[in-house]
C-alpha cells in the first residue's frame, strides 16, 4: 500500500498513535495548524512547518526567487494566523541542486526577508545543503499567543456562522492559468496568478479574530474550503451548511469564469492555497465582529453555518442542495504540477 | 557562482546580513548548534533543524526505515546536547516518493518514535507531502536549557582544555565500509558501520557539561573535528593545539585501518558525523569534571588545548606539527553519497 491509496490525511491518522505526548504543557499536537504549547500562565508557543518540493509546489519557471522565498514563509505565517498568533522566528532548511547560482539564492532569502521584516519576524538560521534533482525548502516558524485566545479547529458550535477573510478560487484559477496558456487580458490574469505565486499571510485579520472573544474556531484554507472546512468538522463533530450566493468570489475570477464559460465552483470549493481564514463565529456576535472588521479595513463575509448533523451540504444559487466532499488538494491523490502543464 | 564555490558556510556568510534580528530576546541566531530564545528570565528555548536528503545524507539500500528514522531525529537531538538543553518536541516534514510502501513509512516513524520516546521528546507534526525523485526529511526540534547554563560556542577561553566526550572517525571509517565492499570481519565493521547509521546523541553529557559550571562553550562534531572545532575557535578568536596520541580511537577503526594499512588520521580529523561533543573545558576544574565524568559513565577525552594565537595544529606522534585546515564535510564541496559509490 502506497500513500496515493490513503492519502495524506488517511497517514497522519496512521502515524499519530505512535507519536506520545510527553509533557502537560501540550495543549495541542497534530492535527491543528500549529502545534501548541503552554509556556506560561498566559502565553502559548505555537510551532508550524511547511515543506514544499520543485514540480509537487512549484516551478522555477513560473516565479522569481523573490516571491518563492515571501512564499515559502507565507505559507506558514497563515498557519500562525490560523491560530491568531504573532509570528516570532523562522528557520530554513533548504536543498539545493547544482545549477541555482548564488545570486538566485540571494535573491530567494531577500524576498523571505522583505516579508519577515513585514511582520517582525526574525529569520535565526534553518539548513542549507545539496539536492541531486529537485529544490527542496522546508521553514518552520514559531509565533506567540495568549492563552484564553489561541484558536484550534476543534471548538466549533453548532449555528456558529462561517466566515472567511477573504475571497476563494483566485489561487486555484492562477494555477490554472500558469499551466495552460490561455488568451486572458492582463487584468484579469495579473490578479490571479498573483493570488497563486504570493499570498498574503492574513496575521491581522487572526489577531482581531483572537481578541475579539466572538470566534470559537478557525483554520486557514490551505487544502481548500471542502478540506478545510471538513477538518474543523471532523474535530469539532459538527457539519455545515454553505450557500453558493454567499461565497466571495473577486472580480478577476468571475471575469475568467465567464471568459472561459467555466463554472468557478471547483476552484471555489476545491483550488486549495488561498491562503485566507476561515473561522467559526458565535451567532449572536457576528454582526458586531463583521462591522468591526470593516471599520478596520478588513474582510468577513458570512458563507454558512455550522450544523450539529455531520456532513457538509453547498446550496447552489439554483435551490439544489449537493454533498460536499473534502476533495481539496492532496498531493498523493493528484497529478504533480510538473505532470500536468 | 554556484554554492559549491563558496560552500555552505560562505553562503551563511552572505545571508546572515539579509536577516534581521526583530526581538531582544533573541540570545543567538544564525551561526550556532541551536537558535537561543530568552522566554523567561531562568529559561532558554533552544530550537534546531537539520535536513536529510536521500542519495546525499542517505541510501535506502544501507538502513531500514527505523534506523534511518531514529537519525533523522538524532542528529538534531545532538543540537540540543551541544547547548545542554533538554529536548521537548519535533517536527517531522517529509517528502516522500511514489515508489515508498506505507509500512515502510510506518516503521521509519516508530524508529524516531523509540528513540523520542527514550528521551521524553513528543512529535507534534509537521508535514509530509509527496517528491518526484528523492526522499527528503527535514526534522525541527525544540529544547529548554537554563539561562545561565546555555552552551554557546563563542566562549571558549584561551589554555582550555579541548575535551570530547566520545571516539571520533567511527562514523566516517562505516560510511567508508557502505561504500566498498571491503573484506573485514564483523566484529570490525558492525560497530563502525552502526556509528554511522545510528548515532546516539549525547544528551546527557552536554546536560552534564552545562550543569558543571566547568564548560564554557561546546559544538557537536557533526561536519567533522577541523571544522566543527574551526566553528569555535573563529567564533571565539582564538587558535588551538591538539595532539595525536590523545585523540580517542576505538578498537574497531585501530583494526580497520591496521587492516586496510591507511592512516586513520583523515576520517578522525574531517570524517564527520560524529555526533559526539566537542567541550572547551576551564584548565582548573578538568581533572574533576573528567573524574565525575568516569563516575557517571561517560567519557571525557582531552585532546588539546585553545590558544589566543589563531590557527589550529595538530601535534603528530612523531613530534611533526601540522596546520590543520577546516576541510570536514561540505556537501557543496564534496561528492554526494550516491556519486561515489
């Protein structure tokens, strides 16, 4: 049996057992966005990492040293977010084939360091060594959060409305067109393929979640809203219910979407690295929390609710009600990006 | 310029400067066994990352699945002895190859999972995504060290005492038997072959090293005697002298090497992967720490001495002084595993 046949979630289900806990101080270990760890009264540590591979994540072709080194970071800082932290330090590993020359890997540290200083993350070393194929870089981060206000996955209520912090698809169909060469205008390619090559970590936005005592859960949608909504489900032994009208979609994608005459929905539901929160909100203060947020310049929109019935159901704009399975992104059930373009 | 012109410590060199330091908490960054992080006024956290990649680190054809997970971790627990610490958590990314079985899988995690369990360590996550062509596994590690007992490696002092705390050139002179088919009885190549496929970290003796007030600075021997020894001594500003007779062989490489007729010199100066501690110990409190060490079960070793004048030397048993160059393992400089075989 190979990981194809169980994919990642089915392995980490496997291997989890093995794995003790060792110390009280463990609030939280796999299976969250971050590992968590009580190391006072009021704080906890929080600890993630994210491994990405040439041809599986990414291709040199596609970006700059720049934007792959921001990226590489970003990616973990969205799980910090996640959790409503503060990031705090970064260690990255890396393997390096023969042809990248010194000024690419420059280039590369510049770019993680220019979002790093963003966020007052200091870079405090990692590994450095050879690779024989492919570019390998591997960064784990830690940050800090209080302890009455760190954010799991787990603690969804039922009628919690679901909300994310921004739109979905945008990644998944920058993605699309970086494989395919398709005649798209400038405005509505540029948005896209911007989504896909540098996201944006959203630590505000899990910082005003955190403080704001309205938000029982949240994960950040790196496999896609079908999986990552599912994990919070599964964790918190809910289901949920999402509306089709709901969903934020931007401009650029609706733009595609029609150009192509494609309907959105499966890069909506299932493109993976958008990057964005989604958290489960008390009912009762929603409305405040939405307000609030748009005073503050930052984006909640409200895309369903939480059910005490398991399984996940998508209202159509049409009336008709499909199941929802957590078919998001998992490199061992899906074509490498080198296979497919 | 590629990297293997400057080699990795060149290229840390470069980056260091890029990577800004945004907390005064902050004890050490780049260029340590361990990032070093005040949490509180009698606490360090200690954070270390070490990446494994498949035909450069590492062939399948040599180990199972569980010694190679027990090193993956090892080799970072080392970090953590080099700083005194106690190790707490690790974070296990990993890229796996199509072709590798979920049993296999399963018993690479339940080796690390022993060796963790044996030191109270617990797997809190990390990642496993999927590669084209080579395994790839890059573990983190955090550990927790008193504030005024952290190791660092910038403090040793002029006329202290070089100690080590185990035999050196095991490791090399058993990565040299994986390679050649060499004609040598078992009793002679298992142990040697073992040093290199199974470390121990020493843990206990740097936890030893760190509570005796007796230590100044410490470095794991993991690229190898002349470099990791160069690693202190330029971070310190100072030269050292060590001697030949003094350094600790072990039986099985004195019988390799009379064998092979070689010289055991190479693999005991730049070999590597050692993975024992290399101590600059105060002259005054030697002879107890060394006595408390027998005591204890563990070995301590002097082998020279640090001198304020730069440059180190190694005093042959013949009487003959050499300069001795850091030329221990650079994977950008020298040949990768499957290259050489």
């Amino acid at each position: 049996m190979k990981l194809k046949d169980i994919g990642e979630f089915g392995f980490i289900d496997r291997i989890e057992p093995l794995c003790k806990v060792h110390s009280a101080n463990i609030v939280r270990g796999i299976g969250d966005d971050c590992a968590v760890i009580s190391v006072s009264p009021e704080l906890n540590l929080l600890i993630t990492t994210d491994l990405l591979v040439e041809r599986v994540h990414f291709l040199l072709d596609w970006q700059g040293p720049d934007t792959l080194g921001a990226k590489a970071l970003a990616v973990n800082l969205s799980d910090i977010a996640a959790c409503g932290g503060t990031p705090k330090e970064a260690f990255v590993s890396i393997a390096v084939p023969d042809h990248l020359e010194i000024n690419w890997l420059e280039n590369f540290y510049k770019g993680m360091a220019d979002l790093a200083d963003k966020f007052k993350v200091s870079i405090l070393g990692g590994d450095t060594t050879r690779s024989l194929t492919d570019l390998v870089i591997n960064v784990a981060v830690t940050g800090l959060s209080r302890s009455g206000e760190t954010l799991l996955r787990r603690s969804a209520q039922p009628r919690d409305v679901i909300a994310v912090t921004g739109s979905l698809g945008d990644s998944a169909a920058g993605l699309e067109l970086l494989r395919n060469s398709l005649e798209v205008p400038e405005t509505v390619a540029t948005p896209l393929i911007k989504a896909h090559l540098s996201p944006s970590p959203h630590l505000l936005q899990g910082q005003m979640l955190a403080k704001s005592g309205a938000c029982n859960a949240a994960i950040d949608i790196s496999d896609g809203l079908s999986s990552d909504l599912n994990h919070i489900c599964k964790q918190s032994g809910l289901g949920a219910t999402i509306f089709e009208e709901k969903l934020p979609i931007s401009k650029a994608l609706r733009q595609l979407a029609r150009r192509l005459s494609v309907d959105p929905i499966d890069w909506i539901i299932n493109g993976g690295e958008d990057y964005v929160l989604l958290a489960a909100i008390k009912p009762d203060k929603y409305e405040e929390l939405a307000q609030k947020a748009l005073i503050e310049g930052y984006q909640l929109t409200e895309i369903g609710r939480f059910e005490s019935t398991v399984g996940i159901n998508l209202v159509r704009v049409s009336g008709e009600i499909l199941p929802v399975m957590p078919s998001g992104w998992d490199h061992f059930r899906r074509k490498a990006t080198s296979e497919t373009i």
